[in-house]
C-alpha cells in the first residue's frame, strides 16, 4: 500500500524538458565547443521555463514551485559558500605526487567528507589535488576524485551527503547510519583507491607535460588562509538549521562574503580563484532543478504501481535515479515509498522507530541510503559537486572525460561491479 499524495500528476510528456537538458549538458560542450560557454544559461532558461509556466498555467500549483525554488536557493547557498571559502584556503602542495600519497590523500579525503560535507571537502582539495599532480595530471585523476570525494566517501554521517541530511531530520539519528553502513563504505573506498593506484602508478611512470603554473608550487605542504576556518564552521552549523526559514542561507552568504573580502589577495591568486565555476553550476542546476520536477512527481505518485517492492529493487531504483536526478529528492521519494509499503509514514516518530528497530524494515532504509549517496558518482551530474569539480578542473587546464566518456570510459567498467559488489554483500541479492 502506497501512502496518498499531494502531488498533481503532470502529464508524462513533460518528462521531454529534462531529458532534452541531460542531452544538452551531455552534448552540446563536444559539439558546439565554441557556443555552449556563451549560451548555456539561455538553454537552462529556456527548458525551465517550459516546467515553470506548465506547473503555473496548466496544473495551477504554484506551490510546487516555490518548495523545488527553496531547495534550489539552499543547494546553492550551500555549495556556493563552501566554494567561496574553501577558495580563500591555499594547500601549498609537493610536485609530483607519487602514487602512494596520492592513494592517501583521496582516503584522507573520503574521511574528511563525513565532518565538512562531500561539497565542503571537494572544494577544498580539488585545487591541490590537481596542482600536486600537474606536470602529470590526467582525466582519471579528476573522476577518482569525484568517485571517491565528491561521493561515496560521505557516506558515514548525515553532514556528508544531503540525502542523508535529510534523512536526520525525518528522525534517522546521527550515527545510525555509520553504524549501518560502514562496511560498505569500506569495501567502495578502498577499492577505488586500490583500483586508481595501479593506474596511477602505471601513469607515473610515463610523465608527460601537465597543467598547473610552477610559480605557485611548493617543496613543503604548508596552508595559507586558515582563518577561514571560523567562516567553514559557520557554514556547517548553519546546515542544522531549520527554522526561521531563510536564516540558514543568509548564514551561508554571510560567511561567504566575509571570507571573500578578508582573503588576502595573494591566496585567492594562488588558488587561481575565478566564480566561473559556481557561475556554471549555478544556471546549469537553475535548469536541472525545475525541469527535473515532473520526473520526481511521476516517480512519487506512481513508484507503487510500477512495482517497486524488494530491497535490491529499492537499491537499483534509488541508484539509477540518483544519478541523473538531485539524490537528495530521489532519497525522500523513495524513503516515503518504502514506509508506504509497509503502511507506515517517515513523518511518524513511532513508525520511524519501528522501520530502524526491525532489521527486515531497516534494510530497506540502509539499500537507498547507500544507493543514494554511491549513485551519485555515475555521473557528472548525480551530485552537486561533480559538476563543480569538473569545472574547476577544466579552467585549471586539465582535460575532463566528456559526460559519456566519463559514464563509458570510467562509470560503467569500475563503478558499476562495485555497486554490483556492495549491493550482493550487504544487502543480499
């Protein structure tokens, strides 16, 4: 049994708008290279606004509307603030990385997510990362980061990934899901960092010309513009913040544009600190995050009928969906979902209870919080800060896989049989 919804169903035809926005990010920067930087925002616009007058004009719900603007403007505030501040914070790094440290700086990483966020800790070591590795730097080191950082490594508490975020404030205590799903949080780092030191390694050893200005490298690891560090806990608290409605992001902006005019010069030019990166995420998001509105409101109303019943199916469902759509709407559609299955609410502490006490229930609960979270990283745009880390890397100079040469090349042949690899150990397939 499904629990009833308040969501209008729109008609499935206006599912066109994202899947033309999807092809759009996916296409458009290999075939037009020389146009997409000066009109991508127009094409966001144009295919949101498709999804705005509909959900004005034809199903009158306005409201819809304005609850998907609020998350957009929290999801903003959020990454664009981490990326502000992380920006002011200069890790002064050692050229040429061997492979080992490397491995160790990605685990380093992965723990890191769980205390500042995927977004905060990707912000804060993709500029080093590349520059430690610049006179060698490949593609494959940007997409093990996002696999590693941006994603699955904040996987062990609700600060390190929204959909788990969300999940606490449904009622999940803070450290269920560490205690839930652990393993399988190790079982996904350590295997990509196995997997990406072998190819590193062989990479090592054929050096070739990389990206990076020399002028701005160390021979020490040192760190410039710590006082920044107030301004990232501000940010982090203000994520537990729920009421009054706005205090949250004005905290965020706040802390943002305190870090931005204190930064000493020097330190942003370091960093080679532009907004062009958050300027990208910023419209291209505008676009995902309206037209992909019918998507959720389709899968919401409709999820029960089209057979979603078991956990491997909630795991699957979860993880294709999350990687093309926001994961953290994806995680509360199918949360409601599998409380509904079992006539339950997410919204009832007692029900809520009983779906973390029963272990048959809490399997269901444990498949999408993982699904969600590792699902993340099939793509460039399952997560907030994939995209970001791609566009930091490219106006660095690094060369990114293509969105299908990241989902073929890297996505399908590593990621893929270790989702296949979690979902048979822990959840029984």
């Amino acid at each position: 049994m499904i629990l009833a919804s308040t969501i209008i169903s729109p008609h499935p035809l206006m599912i066109l708008p994202f899947v033309v926005m999807l092809l759009s990010i996916a296409f458009a920067p290999f075939i037009f290279k020389n146009h997409w930087h000066r009109f991508y925002h127009f094409i966001s616009i144009g295919l949101g606004s498709v999804t705005v007058l509909y959900y004005l004009f034809i199903l009158k719900d306005g409201g819809r509307l304005l609850h998907v603007g609020h998350e957009y403007v929290s999801f903003i505030a959020l990454v664009g603030s981490l990326f502000v501040v992380a920006g002011g914070i200069h890790i002064r790094v050692k050229r040429g990385a061997k492979p080992w440290v490397n491995s160790l700086y990605l685990l380093v990483g992965a723990i890191l997510a769980n205390f500042i966020g995927t977004t905060g800790a990707s912000m804060l070591m993709i500029r080093p990362w590349i520059r430690m590795n610049q006179e060698r730097v490949k593609g494959f080191h940007i997409v093990f980061f996002i696999f590693i950082v941006s994603n699955i490594g904040g996987c062990l508490t609700p600060i390190g990934d929204p959909p788990l975020f969300l999940g606490y404030l449904k009622g999940v205590p803070f450290w269920w899901v560490f205690e839930h799903c652990w393993k399988a949080w190790l079982v996904g780092v350590l295997w990509l960092t196995a997997i990406f030191y072998f190819v590193d390694r062989r990479n090592f050893r054929l050096p070739r010309p990389g990206v990076g200005d020399p002028a701005v490298q160390g021979e020490s690891w040192k760190f410039n513009g710590l006082s920044n560090l107030p301004f990232l806990v501000v940010i982090i608290g203000a994520i537990f913040i729920d009421k009054p409605a706005g205090l949250r992001e004005l905290l965020m902006c706040a802390a943002a544009t305190g870090s931005y005019f204190l930064t000493p010069r020097h330190v942003h030019e370091a960093n080679h600190f532009t907004f062009e990166p958050i300027k990208e995420v910023a419209w291209l998001f505008l676009g995902i995050f309206a037209t992909m509105v019918p998507a959720l409101d389709l899968l919401e109303k409709h999820a029960g009928a089209i057979g979603i019943t078991t956990v491997p199916q909630f795991y699957w469902g979860t993880g294709l969906l999350s990687s093309v759509l926001d994961n953290a709407p994806t995680y509360l559609n199918f949360l409601t979902v599998a409380f509904g299955l079992h006539q339950l609410t997410p919204d009832a502490p007692a029900d809520m209870a009983r779906m973390l006490s029963e272990p048959a229930l809490a399997r269901y609960l444990i498949a999408i919080s993982i699904s969600a979270v590792f699902f993340g990283a099939v793509t460039y745009i399952g997560n907030g800060p994939n995209f970001m880390v791609k566009s930091i890397a490219e106006s660095s100079g690094v060369r990114c896989p293509s969105f299908f040469g990241y989902v073929g090349k890297y996505a399908v042949p590593i990621l893929l049989p270790i989702l296949i690899l979690v979902a048979w150990l822990f959840l029984r397939l």
